[in-house]
C-alpha cells in the first residue's frame, strides 16, 4: 500500500492524499474497500493512471466517472480493493466554503463531504492545504447552518406547499407505485437524518450503519426512533409518516 501511495506522490497534479471512508471512521469490516482520495489541481493522464494501476492489479477499472473522477482495482499482494478518487482542490474548497462558511444547506447529506474531511488520514499534503481545511472545521458547528439544514429539510419532509416528500408518497401508496414509494421513502428518510445530525451538531457520516451511527453519537433522538424507522422501511404508510414527523417535530 505504501508503495502505491509513494507513486502516486509523484504525480506533479497531486497536491495531496488521504485515506478515508470506513477504515478512517473505525466502521469497517471484512468486506470494506479502502478510500484513497487524490486531490489535484489538474487531471493526471489515464495512460499514467492506467500504467501505475496495472503494476499492482490485475483486475481494474480505471477511468471510471460514474461517481465522479476514479479508479477501482484490486491490489492482488493485499487481496483488498482499492477505491481511488481524484478531487480537484477547486472544487473541494469551494464545497467547504459554500457549506461552513456560507452555511448553504441540502436536500439531506448536507455536511458528507465534511464528515469524510474531518476523518480523514493525511498521507500527503504538499502546502499543508488539506490539514488546514480540517482546522477550519474542527471550529463549533455553525448555528446559521443547524438552522438552514433543519429548516430546509423539514420543509421537505410535509410542510413544503407542493410535492413534499409527505405529499408524494401518499400519491405512490395510493397508486401502488412500489418503485415510487422506495424512491421518495429514500429522500425522506435522506432529510430526516440531515434534520436529526444537524440537531446533534454533527457532521453527516454518510448513507450507511445510520441507525447505529446515531444511536452511538446522538445526545437526543425521536421518541421510538429506531422503531418506527424499521416500520417506515418495512410497510410504509401514513400514519408511521405521521408518527416520525412529529416526534422529529417534538424533538426540535
């Protein structure tokens, strides 16, 4: 691994590496990739990147931008795979200003991104550029943020005028629309975490082990939390839909 994180340092794009995700969080288990994030100020050739991968794999995938700028391949000396994303320093700093500065919400996982910087392990870091922005997020969670991510998101969940979440699951229950029920189910379950994290003064660990993440770390959570999130999940309807927003409503 080592090795390969040393090449990579060679690239004149590459301004700095971290390794992240669940390794970094102490949430992984036997079947976690490894995050290798690359952060550059220009694209680095996929000849070059193609060149490096197949010295260490022999299964790949590499230009992938289905998810972003990335190469995927197995290590065969480490019997892992290994998950490479390529971020421009541009694009990152201004996904950090937009939210912790500007306190710009989302339609849930608002503060992912950040999150992942927080727990990240600095490998490389040429003008010590990444570890600043970690500083600047170790500062206390923004109120003007807290207040826009809940207040946006709850809007979301039933209050907003038109195709709330609320509104369109209950046109999907009524037409047994089972693909629109899980779609829109997903959105607001989304919001819901965003609300409870942002209420929490946490950064948003992600779309996975939610439940557990917030059991763990959440100081206060709605009343029959987990019960009535496996409920939502297992046989949505209205009156569970009711029963979550106001206990999230309480909870606030």
């Amino acid at each position: 691994m080592k090795n390969i994180l040393e090449e990579y340092k060679l690239f004149p794009e590459v301004k700095a590496i971290a390794l992240g995700g669940s390794s970094t969080a102490n949430t992984s288990d036997s079947i976690s990739d490894i995050d290798v994030y690359i952060f550059v100020d220009s694209d680095i050739a996929l000849d070059k990147r193609l060149e490096l991968t197949k010295k260490y794999s022999s299964h790949f995938e590499v230009g992938g931008e289905y998810f972003g700028s990335g190469d995927e391949y197995f290590v065969d000396s480490l019997n892992k795979q290994l998950d490479v994303m390529f971020w421009n320093i541009n694009w990152f700093n201004d996904i950090v200003t937009n939210i912790w500065d500007k306190h710009f919400p989302s339609n849930g996982y608002t503060t992912c991104f950040l999150y992942t910087l927080k727990n990240f392990n600095i490998i490389y870091d040429k003008d010590n550029w990444l570890k600043n922005l970690q500083d600047k997020i170790s500062s206390p969670y923004p109120q003007e943020l807290k207040e826009n991510i809940i207040n946006r998101n709850l809007m979301l969940l039933k209050n907003k005028p038109f195709a709330s979440y609320y509104e369109q699951i209950e046109k999907a229950i009524k037409r047994n629309d089972i693909v629109s029920i899980n779609h829109r189910i997903a959105a607001f379950v989304a919001s819901y975490f965003d609300i409870i994290f942002a209420k929490n003064e946490l950064l948003h660990p992600g779309e996975k082990r939610l439940i557990k993440y917030a059991k763990e770390h959440c100081k206060i959570l709605p009343y029959n939390f987990e019960e009535n999130i496996e409920k939502l999940l297992k046989q949505p309807d209205l009156e569970i839909l009711d029963n979550i927003i106001e206990n999230l409503i309480k909870l606030l």
